[in-house]
C-alpha cells in the first residue's frame, strides 16, 4: 500500500488491491505514475455531485493508448481517513464544484 500526499495536504491510501484493479482495464495498464502523479500535483479537482465526501482529480495527458484523454482519480474522503476508490479515462471532467485550483 501506497500513501501519497494529496494537493491539499491529505494522506491518501491507495492500495496495491486498487491499484492492481484498475490496471486491470487495458488503457490504464501504463498509468501507474500518473495515477499518483495527478493527486499530486492535479490540473483540476471538482466535488462528485453524488456524494460530497468524493473529490475526482483531473489531469489531461495527450498521449495514451486511447488518444488524448483525462485522467481521473477517484479519492473518498472520511474525518480520518482518504483512499482511492478507482481511477479511469474520460473525455471530458465531470460538473461539480471546482475545488482546485484554489482562487
């Protein structure tokens, strides 16, 4: 299991029962990097419109085995506790509110 640092300051879990899951599906199986990478240091994070305990981390990368897409990482957030719930490519960043970047 990997604990990684999120732009906002949390510990986030992710663990390698997750990571193997999401590596999975073919076009995330070079995603490894990224995937942690884009908690880091995220071009977006916008609050799931489902469940207000949810953020989703965007990053754009143009080159992956399915063209230009983002990535998204999954986290659900408790008071102790954060961890990645799945992470995949999408077209397009879903609405919700923008968390990141701050103004």
């Amino acid at each position: 299991m990997k604990t990684i640092q999120d732009c906002f300051g949390h510990s986030v879990r992710l663990t390698d029962e997750r990571m193997a899951h999401i590596l999975e599906h073919p076009e995330m199986s070079d995603m490894a990097a990224e995937i942690e990478q884009v908690l880091i240091q995220p071009q977006t994070v916008r609050r799931s419109r489902s469940n207000d305990a949810v953020r989703l981390f965007y990053e754009f990368y143009t080159k992956t085995i399915v063209g230009g897409k983002w990535l998204c990482v999954v986290v659900k957030y408790s008071k102790d506790d954060a961890f990645v719930v799945t992470a995949y490519l999408t077209d397009k960043p879903k609405t919700g509110e923008t968390l990141w970047p701050t103004n």
